[in-house]
C-alpha cells in the first residue's frame, strides 16, 4: 500500500500498467514512454525532499533488498551457516560464507520476510540471543581464516519477549560488542533499511558503517521514543526529526562514513542498479581496509567508535 506522499506515483504507475496490457498498440506505447519519463521525474522530485517519518516508512518498505537477496546478487559459492552450537539457529539473522568478487568473505545480515508466513519464521527480522551467538560465531570464523565481514543490518531491534530474556539477550549483544571490536580481519556495516538500537549494533561494529540513502539508525524507533518522552506514539514524526536518524544526519555526526545513493524512488523500486552501486562501494572499501595491517586496522576501528558522541572542544582533554 503506498503511503501518502507516493499516492501520486502510484497513479502514475497504474495508469503505466494499464497502458503495457496493449502491447503493438504504437500510439499507447509511446504514451507509456511518456509517462515513464513523467514517473521517473517525480520520483526524484518526491524523494529528494522526504522528511524523517517519511525516510522511517520507506526503510521499512517490505519490497526493499534483504540480506539474502544482496547474497544472492553479489555473491557466489554461498554457504550458510545454521545454530549457535548452545542452543538453537535463529532465522531472524542470516550468516555465512561465499564469494565476493571471487574472493572468499563472512556474511551476516538480518532477514525479515516478505509474506506473513516467512515474517513470522524470520520474526520479523528480530534476533534472539542464538542469532547473535550465531553471527559471532561466523564473524570469528571468518577472522581466524582471514576473511573479510560483511554485515547487512536491517532490523526494529532484537526481540524482547521473555524467552530471549531467559537465554540472556543482553549479554549476547554486549559479547558481540566487545569481540567484534578486536576481530582482525575488516569489517564493512551496510544499514539497509533500519538500524534499531543494540539489537542492529550487535552486528554493525566495523571499520566501515555505510547507510543506504533512506535508511534509517537508531537507539529506538521514533514510536518507542514518542511513547516514552510524549506519552502519545502518535506523535511518532515529531520524534524521528528530533531523533536525527537520517542518513545525511548521522553523516554530518561521523556515526556513520558514507551514504550509498538509492535509485529514484527508493531500493524497493529498482533492485538492480542498487545492486551495482552497493557492489562498488564494497569492493572499494574491501580494498582500502585490505591495504592496512591488522594493527593499523584495529587502531584505526577503536579510535573511530572511540571519537562517537564528542560535540565539541570541551570534550577534549586539556594538558596541565
């Protein structure tokens, strides 16, 4: 279902469709090409002015890429990896190895589901304590063989129903925290859709943190922080301006490194020109952390999540 402001893509489109179901029609062929042209145009009219909650709903578009998708686009000879070896797999995160560009890489990267019946498989994308015992499993793995990390984060946050409790949800992002900021191989984050609080951060401690143009990354979605500060999460599009959860925001912040562009009208439109853009943004970065030792590396990634949250000079230390 489109949202308000696509209301007048959407017609465009139908009216496209309608236009296609007469194929040899000369005089309707070139007024589809008309309108695709009209259509591509207001795209990047719509999209290049969103607003937060605008961005929130089309990170949250179920027709954006997944990680298995990005997979399969990107990588061959994949192998998955399945179980934490303490208690059970989590198909809310997917982990694995293949190869990028030929050369052998460790995936992890949430998964959400596209039809109700793999949304509640993947529970919706949130990972339990095995998922992320799973992921850092893989992740060291991958470290030990000297294999490049790619994580692809896209998640609400990590479940917080009382079994995940029980099998310590805290503890297992914490852990995952702490080690994946001493693994010596590098590590690229790609926030796809929404980077929710710790149960995205698990996964997304790299030498490089990459956003998707309309992406979004946060300690909480904007309806948990309305509920919280206003009491009213229907006042959810006040928060997510005031939370500054944008690409471009949290570019201008150093918490991320750089913003991928999307295609007009977002990922979920054109899956394939994401692709190669995504493609080549990796494999150069892969290059650039490659070059570096493993000491340098390792400085470089502390000091980079060391630097996050100073505001100004009066966080510097001063000599005596």
């Amino acid at each position: 279902m489109a949202t308000d402001f696509e209301a007048p893509l959407a017609e465009l489109q139908g009216r496209i469709d309608e236009l296609e179901k007469w194929p040899g029609d000369r005089q309707k062929e070139q007024e589809a090409r008309r309108l695709r042209g009209e259509l591509d145009a207001l795209r990047r009219e719509v999209y290049s002015s969103l607003t937060p909650w605008q961005k929130t709903l089309v990170a949250r578009n179920p027709n954006r890429p997944y990680t298995l998708d990005y997979v399969e686009a990107l990588l061959t000879d994949w192998t998955e990896v399945r179980g934490d070896r303490r208690y059970a797999d989590d198909p809310a995160l997917v982990c694995g190895f293949g190869l990028f560009h030929g050369k052998p890489v460790g995936v992890v990267g949430h998964q959400k589901g596209r039809d109700t019946k793999e949304k509640i498989y993947r529970n919706f994308g949130m990972a339990k304590p095995e998922g992320y015992r799973k992921a850092l499993r893989v992740m060291q793995l991958a470290a030990k063989f000297s294999r490049p990390i790619l994580s692809f984060v896209d998640t609400i946050g990590a479940y917080p129903g009382i079994e995940a409790e029980e099998r310590g949800q805290a503890e297992a992002i914490a852990y995952n925290l702490r080690e994946m900021a001493g693994l010596r191989t590098p590590i690229i984050v790609t926030v796809t859709g929404e980077g929710g609080s710790g149960g995205a951060l698990a996964v997304a401690i790299g030498d490089r943190v990459n956003m998707l143009e309309h992406a979004i990354y946060s300690v909480i979605s904007p309806e948990g922080c309305a509920s919280i500060l206003f009491r009213d999460s229907s006042r959810a599009e006040e928060a997510a301006t005031a939370m500054k959860i944008t690409a471009p925001d949290l570019k201008a912040r150093e918490i991320v490194d750089e913003v991928i562009p999307e295609p007009a009208g977002g990922a979920h439109v054109n899956h394939e020109e994401l692709f190669r853009t995504v493609d080549e943004v990796l494999s150069r970065q892969l290059g650039e952390l490659s070059a570096l030792g493993l000491d340098e590396l390792l400085e470089q990634r502390y000091q980079k999540f060391r630097h996050m949250g100073r505001l100004g000079h009066e966080f510097e230390e001063v000599a005596p």
